[in-house]
C-alpha cells in the first residue's frame, strides 16, 4: 500500500471498501436471509428458518477461500514485505516483547479506541437499538427482521464516505471527525428524542446519520491504523490481534454492563433509559476521539518507511538478527 506506484489519494480506500464495506454488506444479508426465509416458510417453521439460515452461512466461507486462494497468487509484488524464509535457519521471530516496547502508545490508543467503539457498537446495534422504538414494541419477527436489515443498511453510505475521506482528510483525522460528528447527532437524538419518535421516517434517517459517523470515524480507520503502524507483517499482525481481541472484550463487557446501566436509567421500556443510551453514546464516542488524538499516530504516505527504519535499527540494538528481511527501501 505504500508503493509508489499507487496513487496517493487512493492508498487506504481500497483497503477500507475491502474490509468494513463488505463486513457491513454482510450484516446486510445475514438479516435479509432469515427475513427472506421467513416470508417463505411462515411462523410455522421457525426451526427450518434457523437451520437454513446457519447453512446458508457456508456459501460465503467458501467464496471467501477461493477468494484468497486468487488473491495471494496475484499479490507476489507484495513479497518484498514478507521475511525471506527460504532458508528456515536463518529466520528469527521477532519478539512480542519488543514490538511492544517500541509500539507501546499505538498499541494502547488503538487498544483503548477500539473498546471503547465495541461498547457503543454493542449498545446501539445490538440488544439496545432503537429499533425497538421503530416497531413499537411489536414482537413480530417479520418487522423485528426488517428493522434490523435497515439499520445495518444505514450503516453502509457512512462507511462508503469513510473510505474516501481517509485519504484527503488522513485516517486520524477521519476518525476524529466522525466520532465527533456522531457525538453531536447522539446528543441531539438524546434532546429530541420524543419528538423525532412521532415521526418514524425521520427518527429512522436521523438514527442511520448517527450510525454512519460511526462507519466514518473508527468503523473505517482504526483497521487501517492498526495494520498500518508497523510495515512489517509479522509486526504490524500482532498489532492488530491484541487491539482487536481487546475491542472483542469491550463487545462482551459492552452486553453485559450496558443492561444494568440502562436499568438504572429506568429500563429499557421507559422514555429515560432509552434517552440514556444516546447521551452515553455521544460521551464515549467524544471519550474515543480524545484517546484517538493524544495516543494514535497520524498516518502519512512517507512515514512507515521511516518508522520501519527506526524500528530495523532498534531491533539490531536489542540484538535480533535482521540480516534474513528483504529491504523494503530497494527500488
């Protein structure tokens, strides 16, 4: 992504429309195929419903196989990032413990935004989304399930919008304008909450506005600034698994606090705790923009190969044989 012949402004777009696009499309059709199932079969036969929906979920893990089966054969230009591991004597690992010395406070910011994201993610797209709201407290699945196709289908004109921003605005900056952007659609939602309920198709536009500053801010950037850190792979991936498992534990903290934060408001049911969950969301999302801007690393087109450098040479000090890595600096 930093070769020089890719043109500047669409380094990082291509990698977000690969990634979160297509994630938030298939939220899109993980919804739309248990609705489409069940205009088919009816309520009668709900456990076909289910048992279909889960073996539909083999098509795309096979698409997803023959996908990258072409994609690494097409991606030997890429080579020169790997370690050079024809002669396995030769290749040293590099150890966790000085990647993450070295990339400490990236690792933290990214860590710590990207929790602080599943939190809000959790709290507004999973048990406690509005769309309850929407349906009016209906239990039909057929209006539950259509629903949640058009909330996850709000969510893609804001990721679509990241993709390309990220490349004029730069990816920190990205981000931080759509956290601070969400946080203000939250905290107006929170104030017109009643009114905007009287008038569905407005509540549910305004909702989808909330949810793409999401997709804008760190739904689309903080993949690429987790991957884009270090230029290394075997580095740059252990950047990437430690800030994503730990956004995986704010998800799972996220479901089980949220619930009890929610009653405290007055419950789920109630005007109050409903307008909490909007007053909260903007909170984290401005908590998220200041970790984003004291702790995360800006991404320029230029600075990767200096860090690479600098992270080459502090790796030799502490002893670790570089000698077996292609120089990625070669023309």
């Amino acid at each position: 992504m930093e070769q020089d012949g890719i043109a500047k402004n669409a380094r990082y777009q291509w990698l977000v429309l690969g990634t979160k696009t297509m994630i938030d499309a298939g939220f899109v059709l993980a919804a739309f195929a248990p609705l489409a199932l069940y205009w088919i079969h009816g309520e009668q036969h709900l456990d076909k419903i289910c048992g279909l929906s889960l073996a539909f979920c083999i098509i795309p893990g096979c698409v997803l196989l023959c996908e990258c089966g072409v994609f690494l054969y097409y991606m030997a230009p890429l080579r020169q990032y790997l370690p050079d591991t024809s002669n396995p004597s030769e290749f040293v690992p590099i150890p966790m413990w000085l990647t993450l010395k070295w990339y400490w406070k990236s690792v933290l910011g990214l860590s710590l935004a990207w929790w602080v994201f599943m939190l809000t993610y959790v709290m507004h797209r999973g048990w406690a989304s509005p769309e309850c709201s929407i349906t009016g407290g209906s239990s039909s699945l057929s209006i539950v399930l259509g629903w949640s196709v058009v909330t996850n289908l709000l969510c893609i004109p804001g990721t679509v919008l990241g993709a390309f921003l990220v490349d004029y605005l730069g990816v920190k900056t990205s981000m931080i304008v759509g956290l601070l952007l969400q946080a203000i659609v939250g905290f107006t939602m929170g104030t017109m909450y009643s009114p905007l309920t009287n008038h569905i198709s407005t509540f549910a536009v305004v909702y989808g506005i909330f949810l793409s500053f999401g997709e804008v801010g760190p739904g689309s950037c903080l993949r690429v600034l987790a991957v884009k850190t270090a230029l290394m792979s075997c580095v740059n991936g252990q950047i990437y698994n430690i800030a994503a498992a730990i956004g995986k534990v704010g998800a799972f903290i996220g479901m089980w606090v949220f619930p009890q934060v929610i009653d405290a408001f007055g419950g789920s049911k109630t005007m109050k705790g409903i307008i909490s969950l909007f007053w909260i969301g903007g909170g984290l999302a401005i908590l998220n923009a200041v970790v984003t801007f004291f702790l995360v690393k800006p991404l320029t087109y230029d600075s990767m190969k200096a860090e690479d450098k600098a992270f080459h040479q502090y790796l030799e000090e502490n002893g670790v044989d570089v000698s077996h890595m292609h120089d990625v600096f070669d023309p």
